[in-house]
C-alpha cells in the first residue's frame, strides 16, 4: 500500500503541474493552485515550510519564473 502523505500527495501534484507543458491558460492554473495551498497552510494543514515549497515548485513552472 501507498502512504503517502497529504503533503507528498501534494507536492506530486505541484510538480506535475509546473512541468506539464506551456499551454494559454497554464499561467493562470499556476496562480489557482497557489491561492489554494495558501488557503490549505492557512487552515493549518501545510507547515509555512511546507507552503513554501510547494509554491516554489509551482512558480518553476511559469512562463515569467523568475
């Protein structure tokens, strides 16, 4: 069995993300899923490192990733 944990499942998720190829849209998909693990970390389920992170990986994946 997988057990993997929440963040894990998380960060899975982030990372396939951010290296799916560029479409239109894919930008605005980026911002979605930050604003909603902001709201994840807020209700206590992330640690601020754990946010951190997973928007790091997230911002790697935009077309003005700086």
């Amino acid at each position: 069995m997988n057990a993997m944990t929440y963040f894990e499942r998380l960060l899975v998720s982030a990372e396939r993300i951010a290296h799916h190829p560029w479409h239109p849209s894919k930008d605005e998909t980026i911002a979605q899923c930050i604003e909603e693990i902001e709201m994840i970390a807020l209700d206590g389920h992330l640690s601020d490192a754990q946010y951190e992170q997973l928007r790091a990986v997230l911002r790697s994946g935009c077309s003005n990733a700086a």
